[in-house]
C-alpha cells in the first residue's frame, strides 16, 4: 500500500484522463514542484473530496464501545485452544477499542495477562496486570491477578515481592471474609503452593533480555565514520560523472565487518493486509492478524502488549513512552486523520509524518530550493564498470574558467560531513523529470486532499520546530502559528515523489510453519518503510556485496564478501539475479528507478539469457541433461535421441506439480503427515522426469519432505531431503547467502534433535558463520545455535554404536512468534539426564 487504495487511484486516473489536453499540457510541462502542485490541487473539487471521504469512512479507526466485548469473547476461545499467542493478539484488539478508566479496558488487559503468562512472557504479564488494576479491575476478581501476579514475581526470582504480594493477598482475605467464601477452592490450593514454592525457590541467572541488550551494545560501530556519520570509517563518500554520489571502501574489508548502522530518520508501519472497506455488520470486525497488531507503531519493537492510542483503535504501540513520543512528535496531527492515511498510502502518510517531524520552520527555509526548476540531470545511474573518481570527502568538482574547483557534496553540511538530518533527505534525488505526468498530478491530488483537512483543523497540532530528543518532549507546546499550506505542500509532494527510488523496507523474518513444529521455516516479510539518508547513497547491484538486516528501525549494513580497497560499496534495490532473471529485472529497474541495470551480473547473464537460470531449468527424461531452445526444446546431449518437446506443454506440467505441491503443503500444516508425504514423494518421482536436480520446485518438494519426516520424528529421513534441498539453495542463491543460513540453521536443528552430534556441531558452526555475514550477534537464530551448541558440549561421552530411533529426552529449542521456547522431549538413549 505504497499508493492510494486502488478505488481512488482508479478515480484520480480517470479524472486525470478526462482532462482537457491544454491542462495536461501545463501540468506535464510545468517548471516547478509548486506549479505542479498549484495546477493539481485546483482542480480537486468537493466532489472529489466527497468520494475520498466515503473511501476513508470504509477503514474503521475509531473506538467501537461493542467491540472489547466481542475481542474478548473470541480470545477466551483462543485460550481454550491453549493457543495464546492468538489470545493475546484479540485482548489487545479489544484494549484498543476500549476506554480508559472502564471495566471493559481492565478485563481485556487481565484476559491478556493470563495469555502472557502462560507464553512465559511473566515481565510484560505484571504490567497488564498493574494495567488492568490502573483502569478499575473489579474487586471481586482481585484475587486471581494478584496470585497469578505472585507466580509470575516467583518465576522472575523477585521473592521479596512475591511474599508481599501473598501477604496482601492473604490480610484481604482476612479483612473480607466474604471474599474467602467465594473463593474458588483451587485458587485456595494455588496461593497454598505457591506459599511452598516460595520458601524453596533460589534467585535466578540473568535474563535472556538483559544478556541481549550488552550483545547489542558491544555490536556498535566501533570506529565511526568523522566526516559520514553512522558509517564506519572503512567507507568514504564520494562522486563519479555518470553514478553521482556513492560510497567506496577506503581499505580493504572483509566479510561480516559492520560498514552502517543507521536509525530511519522516519518510518511507517506497513499496515498489511487489511480487512476490507466496512459495508455491513458481518464484516465489521476483523479477527486477522496483522503487523500492526504485533509491532510498536512508532520503534517496530515486536510486542503481544501493546499500548493502545486514546484516541483511536489503529495506533498502537510497546509502551507508555513511545505512545508519548509518537503523540508529541506526529500522532496528535495524524489520528483524527487515520482512515484519511490509509487510503492515500504508506508513501503520502510517510511525506506527512517527515514533515510533522522536522516542523514548519526548516520545511519554510528550504522553499526556495522548491521552486527551482526540475533539472534533466535528476539521475542516478546504476553501477557500470567505470573506475569510481575517488574525490575529498564531502567535496565535488566542477570546472570553471579552465580550472577544477571544489564544491559541497549535496546533503553535506558546511564542514562537509554528510549527516542523517533533513537537509539530507531534502538532497535525495525525486527524479521529477522521469515521473509520468499522470503520477505526479496523482500525489499532488493526493497531498491536495491532505493539505485540505490540515488546512480545516487548522493545523494546531504542527509544531513550529523539530523536536531533537525526548527531554524537550514536555516543553513542546501546540504553536499559534498557522503554515502556509502551499509551503506545507509542495514539501510533501517532493517527498512523496522522492519515496519511489529512496524508500527502504524495513523487514523482518518471521517463523512460519505447523503449529507445535519443533523444526522451523521462516520468511522475510516487510514490516514498514522509512528513509535512510546514509544507506540511500549505495547504488543498485544485482549482486551486491553488502547485505541489510534490522532491529525495530535501525538498518545494519555488512559485508558479505571481501571488498577491496577502492571498490564500490553495492546494495540490491530488489531485484536480486537469485530471485528472478535479467529481462525481469530490468523492467523493473527501469519502470521504478528509471535506468537500465549494468551490473557484471546483468552484462553475464545477458549472454547467456537463451539458456535460463538452472533453477527454471527443464531435463531430458532420458537421459537427464538439461533441455535447451526456446519455444520447442531439445536434449542439451548429442549423443541423445529423444524428440523435441514444446516449451508449452513442459510449462503446464510444472503448472500441474506445483499445484499438487500446494496441496501437499496444506496437509502438512494441518497436521497430516503421512498423506501430505506419500502426496510430496509422488510430486518428486514426477519432478524427476522432467525438471533439472537444482530446479527450485525440486528444493521445494525436498524441503516439504524434510519437515514432513521431522514432525514424525524421523530425523535421519529428515536430513537427507533437506541436504537436497540445500543444494538447490546453494546454486540459486550462493554458498553464503542469507538464505543458505537459513537452511543450514533448520539442517542444525533436525541434527540436533536427531542426537547426531558430530554432524549438528559441524552445521551449527557453518551455519554461525554464514549468517553473521548478514547479521548481528542478536540474530534469533544466531542465538539459538549458540545455545543448541552448548547443549551439545555439555553432553557426557556416551558409547559408541548405531543411531537409536525413538523417543529421547532433549531440550529441544522451537523458535516462537517472539524469543526463545524451551520443549522437553523424552530421551531414551542417556536415561534421566538431561541436556
């Protein structure tokens, strides 16, 4: 949802279609971003607002005063189904739709409480429950949050306030003795337990949390950048003719070695997957899950907690503090318009939300630059075999009167640094002049409308200055001062338009699979989009040799190969050749950056396009070499005689296969493991006599195989589907991909679980290496191999002989939704030891 809702975008291009050719004249030729802007938004009429507003009205954002109760009764059957990631997910839906101070509020927060605590989530469970007891939790009900709130001070190890909290519980028993009588007899047997637990409980280790948070610190860049601010000093910015501004190294640097690690100057949650437009009572109320439901608004933090707006039931967030800065730096402007934003994009809600945050006085100093005229040389060409020109740092050249002079980089300050800051983010490239005509009369369209009901709530919550860190949060007040709205627009109309080539996605991995699956799979899926001034100077590599994660909004950059002193630092916009083939990933490029790739891996592949990418490739079914042609193929083998066959009729076949793969996948997450195998051997026996060994369907089919036979426990099986799965990895995305540490990250596991040890502490270690490539000692799975290799060292020697199938008793570590579980499973083979 970059772009308008496909209903308004529809409307603004018919509109833009009726046009007189006189006025698509003027707007197509128009000099400036403001001409731009003042033609469009006066050709928005109230019926174009009217529409807009229906559109709008369709996203329920508000609070629904019948809905806590419905969100409360669906996560009750959540809870019942022991599913309470699900639970937790409802309550909160329901804390977002309920007021403050009222009973509807304080129950779903207790509700959420229990599902929290039975997660092991015992932090965040004691502050739902203080939650629950802020906003008028009934009396009557006390007792069963203050014990479940002992229990959770006695697992943290805090015994001095778990016997507090026993106290008190017992003095109102006393002081009530009312309250004792309807005390349900198992909640008596329970404060009588945990009393016992008490006086034998010894203190704890230190937390998970705590342990992440030093791994955090000590993964700082240690040697920054003084002229390149979050960049390590092994990079230096500079200017070539044809590329413009990059970023080379400036000594040779190895694989894994941290090169940037920048917090977005602003970012927006993406909203996902959104239940449609409200028309009737059936739909009224959506149950899916969505990353708004799982991710603090304002910090991307993964929560199940989350912390509501007062105002409406979109925004919410992981705490107190960040729903108190989000409200002070932008969300006071932004809620009362949160259906608005929806509808216009994540693009136009991003070039708002940058302008909220710089404030009206930097956006006013800046307008000059505005109405310059478009430049025909707005372009940032991809990389080329050119030799990068390595000029001062912060300085360009030009010549004059036969002479080379000096001139300030774009973005850089008067010291020359380059800094993320707005006049960097002002700096990056709109490529105005390459836009259609009819997009840019769509944003402006779309900030027109924007502006408007700014303009109508007379902008009172826009602060005249940026706010720079959380200690003037309380200072801030609600300016007087009324912007011009033009300024105001035009600035986001820039924005907006530079998003298409500067936006970053922010993503995440997350775990996917059958519920209760000890070995896990995992996906990247995209969690928002921000503005990265530093990371917007890296050009477009189909290969790069860099490689991006996240934490909440800070991007890391490292290395994933060996850069040499002088080469260019290259980051992937997308199109990845692993993930598609050049002529694909040309149009891409083109129709979104606006030019034509001419990386080393487009100009090989180009050569060599008729063949394909071995991953789509076809084989003989006589003799298995690969098949070749275009429309009709034949035997790459001379020595074959097998008949041509029709590109077309190979095609529907893998069109048939892949449909049966689909269904053998919805059987395995179902749970029926025995038909979703016999169902993915069949699919291999057929891919085997006409796709090529490394075709991505024949990984895919080995990796169903593999997780299949680790849910039945049959770990040897297990194993050798997924090493075949991981050749295919290998070819299509290279030895030290990030996906190929995935793949070896769930190989640890069934080795793990298998009880193989030599071979699990081999693929942890190749596993380790591969994926700090890519990312950070906080990695999950980075984490979690470091902990199933101490399990392992740990073990005493045990006799050598053949592996033993069966039943074992292991601690088994299953990646959840958020952090670590622990799962014990029974081990025959060391008797009652545990790992």
């Amino acid at each position: 949802m970059d772009l308008p809702v496909d209903e308004w975008k529809s409307y603004l291009l018919q509109k833009w279609a009726s046009l007189p050719t006189s006025v698509q004249v003027t707007i197509s030729t128009a000099e400036t971003l403001r001409d731009i802007f003042l033609h469009s938004s006066s050709l928005l009429q109230p019926e174009d607002e009217l529409f807009l507003k229906r559109l709008s009205k369709g996203y329920l954002v508000g609070k629904d005063s019948d809905a806590p109760l419905f969100y409360r009764e669906e996560g009750n059957k959540k809870f019942q189904e022991k599913d309470y990631t699900g639970a937790a997910v409802l309550y909160s839906k329901g804390v977002s739709h309920s007021r403050p101070n009222t009973e509807d509020m304080s129950l779903c927060h207790a509700n959420r409480s229990a599902a929290l605590f039975h997660l092991g989530q015992y932090e965040t469970c004691l502050k739902d429950i203080n939650r629950a007891q802020t906003h008028g939790y009934p009396e009557r009900l006390q007792p069963k949050i203050m014990l479940r709130k002992a229990e959770c001070l006695v697992a943290l190890g805090r015994l001095q306030e778990a016997r507090q909290t026993i106290s008190d519980l017992e003095r109102n028993f006393t002081a009530t003795p009312a309250l004792a009588d309807v005390l349900p007899q198992t909640l008596q047997r329970n404060l009588h337990r945990l009393k016992m637990k008490v006086q034998e409980k010894d203190s704890l280790t230190e937390s998970f949390p705590a342990a992440l948070a030093k791994t955090l610190e000590e993964a700082a860049l240690r040697e920054e950048n003084e002229q390149l601010s979050n960049a390590s000093s092994s990079i230096g910015l500079c200017v070539d003719p044809l590329k413009g501004r990059c970023l080379v190294a400036t000594k040779d640097i190895l694989p894994g070695e941290l090169l940037v690690q920048e917090d977005a100057f602003v970012s927006v949650l993406n909203p996902g997957e959104l239940p449609p437009p409200h028309h009737g009572l059936d739909s009224k109320w959506d149950t899916r899950v969505t990353n708004g439901d799982l991710y603090c608004h304002r910090c991307l933090k993964h929560t199940l907690a989350t912390v509501p707006c007062d105002g409406c039931s979109y925004a919410k967030y992981c705490s107190q503090e960040c729903l108190q800065q989000a409200w002070e730096l932008y969300h006071r402007t932004e809620c009362p318009l949160g259906g608005l934003l929806l509808t216009l994009g994540v693009f136009c809600h991003i070039a708002l939300r940058l302008t909220l945050l710089v404030g009206f006085e930097d956006v006013r100093k800046i307008i000059p630059k505005l109405c310059d005229k478009i430049s025909n040389k707005d372009i940032c060409l991809p990389e080329s075999n050119n030799q990068v020109k390595t000029l001062n740092y912060g300085l360009g050249e030009r010549e004059k009167n036969g002479n080379i002079v000096e001139t300030p980089i774009p973005g850089c300050n008067i010291n020359g640094k380059y800094e993320n800051n707005y006049n960097a983010v002002f700096n990056l490239l709109p490529h105005t002049e390459n836009h259609s005509p009819e997009h840019k009369f769509l944003c402006a369209l779309c900030v027109s409308a924007l502006c408007r009901q700014l303009e109508a709530a007379s902008l009172q919550a826009i602060p005249t200055e940026r706010i720079v860190n959380s200690s003037q949060l309380k200072a801030a007040v609600t300016p007087e001062l009324r912007p011009d709205v033009t300024i105001w627009g035009v600035a986001m109309l820039r924005h907006m338009l530079q998003l298409q080539c500067n936006a970053q996605a922010v993503t995440t991995i997350q775990h996917t699979g059958p519920k209760g699956s000890i070995v896990t799979d995992s996906r990247q899926v995209r969690l928002a989009t921000g503005i990265f001034p530093v990371i917007s100077l890296l050009n477009h590599s189909c290969n790069p040799n860099t490689s991006v994660s996240f934490i909440s909004t800070v991007a890391t950059i490292r290395a994933s190969q060996r850069i040499r002193k002088g080469q260019e630092i290259l980051h992937c916009y997308g199109p990845h050749k692993s993930r598609m083939g050049v002529a694909e990933r040309q149009q891409k490029l083109r129709s979104q950056y606006f030019f034509d790739c001419a990386c080393p891996a487009c100009q090989t592949e180009a050569h060599r396009m008729a063949a394909g990418p071995r991953w789509e490739a076809f084989c003989c079914n006589s003799c298995g070499a690969p098949m070749q042609g275009d429309d009709v193929l034949r035997c790459g083998s001379r020595s074959c005689a097998e008949s041509a066959v029709s590109r077309d009729h190979l095609v529907s076949r893998l069109q048939d296969l892949q449909q049966q793969v689909r269904v053998a996948q919805k059987l395995l997450r179902d749970g029926e493991l025995e038909r979703a195998v016999q169902r993915l051997s069949g699919c291999q026996r057929d891919a085997e006599s006409f796709l090529w060994a490394e075709h991505a369907v024949v990984g895919e089919i080995a990796d169903g195989l593999a997780r299949a036979f680790a849910a039945l426990g049959d770990w040897q099986k297990s194993a050798t589907h997924l090493q075949r799965s991981l050749c295919v990895v290998e070819v299509r995305h290279g030895p030290s991909s990030v996906e190929m540490g995935h793949e070896l990250f769930k190989l640890a596991q069934i080795f793990f679980n298998g009880f193989a040890v030599p071979e699990a502490l081999s693929t942890i270690q190749k596993a380790e290496e591969v994926l700090s490539l890519h990312c950070g000692p906080w990695d999950d799975e980075i984490q979690e191999l470091q902990k199933m290799k101490s399990c392992l060292l740990d073990l005493p020697p045990t006799p050598v002989g053949p592996a033993v199938q069966g039943p074992r008793r292991i601690l088994t570590h299953r990646k959840g939704a958020h952090g670590t579980q622990v799962k014990e499973v029974l081990l025959a083979r060391c008797g009652a030891s545990r790992l």
